[in-house]
C-alpha cells in the first residue's frame, strides 16, 4: 500500500516537471477600435506564445464601422485554391520549442452587409489553407457567433499558426447575385452573452529539456526502490 502511495507521490513529481494548465492562448480585443485599423495587435498571456496581427490580405480594403475589424474589396471571382486567395484576414501566433499548445476552441463574432460575402471558412497553415475548419454561412446582416471546435488540430509546439478567413464561392450575403466591391464584412468581439474578445482557448503545456525530465524519472526511481524495499528489511529484523 505504500508503494501505491509512493507511486502516487511520483506521479505527482513527473507533473511538477511537466506542469499543464489549460487558459486563454490568444485574444483580440476590438472594443473601441474604428474598425478601419490596418492591423491590430493580438494579447498572448502566456510567454512561450508571441501573437500575429489581425490584418488584412492584399485584396482587401478597409472602412470603418466601430467596435471591429472591417472591410471592403471581397468581389474577385473565386481562387483556384483558398492558398491562392488574396481577400482574407490573417490572425494566429506563433508557439516556441518550450511551450506546446493543444486549441479548444476559438469564439469569434463576423457579420457581412447584405451585398458583402455570404459564405467564408475558417482555414489554416496547418495544410496550406486547403480544407475548411468552420463554414460561416452570412444571412444579410445577421451577426454570427460561433463556438469552433480546433481540438482536432493537435499538439503545437515550435511552429507558427496562421488562420484565415476565406470567402468560399462568391455569392453576397443577400444571396441575389455575386459579392459587391463595395460590400462589408466584419469581426467584432464574441457577443453571444456578453462581450468579450475574440479568443483561443486550449491547454498550454511547458515542455521541459529532456535533462529535466531525466532528472524527475532518475529521482523518482530512486526513491520507489528505497521506500518499497524498506519494509521488508523490516520485516527481516524482526
């Protein structure tokens, strides 16, 4: 029973070397902004996390509508791939080699004027934007508030993850013809209940030098022989 324990107490130790806490991985917050900004910068709380800029592609014009991130320009016929696209917004960051990141999920709120894209997908570097994460299907000018699920995408670690909004066909939000130059669409904050920034969440683990994770198993090792070999000496003496 007391190896159990003891066992127990290592486990414990291991995940003191490899501690895992799940929490906000990025946010971008928009209240205030004019929605006309060329960029703005997202807030990764965690150290091992350096965020990317929530910009536009170069397809894109901006305009302003407040509390978000808007634009103009989505009316070029469709790409031959989403890679090749070049009316999107860019949003991610970057993981370094001593922090691993397992996504949850991302809420996000979009919205689209009635001659702006009516259909778009989230898509991202993972397979060069080739399939669609989410589909965000924009009737008129009702505001959407998805909760996506991103659990499929892995363990991160030492590598940058870019996101991307990409018009899926070209078909405006009204659905009575093509995507206007002229028409919007938009990210705001996630406003399902109460606003809050568009947020990534997911676990945040620290990856520790091998030497660190050598030196928990060695000294957990050495204290299960010692401890459970104790009570048979014990038990010899009497």
């Amino acid at each position: 029973m007391k190896c159990l324990s003891l066992w127990a107490a290592i486990g414990t130790l291991f995940l003191a070397c490899h501690p895992i806490y799940a929490d906000v991985v990025l946010q971008y917050d928009l209240e205030g902004m004019l929605g006309s900004e060329a960029t703005v910068a997202g807030i990764a709380p965690d150290g091992g996390i350096a965020a990317l800029d929530l910009r536009r592609g170069t397809g894109l014009g901006s305009t302003g509508a407040a509390d978000s991130f808007n634009s103009n320009g989505w009316d070029s016929p469709p790409p031959i791939s989403p890679s090749a696209a070049d009316e999107y917004f860019s949003f991610g960051f970057t993981v370094d080699g001593a922090t691993s990141v397992v996504l949850s999920d991302l809420t996000i709120s979009t919205r689209s004027s009635d001659t702006g894209p009516g259909t778009l997908g989230l898509y991202s570097n993972l397979d060069n934007f080739t399939a669609s994460l989410h589909t965000f299907t924009q009737s008129g000018t009702t505001p959407l508030d998805p909760i996506i699920d991103l659990s499929s995408l892995g363990t991160l670690t030492n590598q940058t993850v870019e996101f991307r909004l990409i018009e899926i066909g070209n078909t405006q939000a009204d659905g009575t013809g093509t995507t206007s130059g002229g028409g919007t669409f938009r990210v705001t904050n996630f406003e399902r209940s109460a606003s809050q920034p568009i947020t990534f969440s997911g676990t945040i683990s620290a990856v520790p030098e091998p030497s660190t994770l050598l030196g928990c198993l060695i000294s957990g090792l050495i204290l299960a022989s010692v401890r459970c070999r104790s009570p048979r000496r014990n038990l010899q003496a009497e």
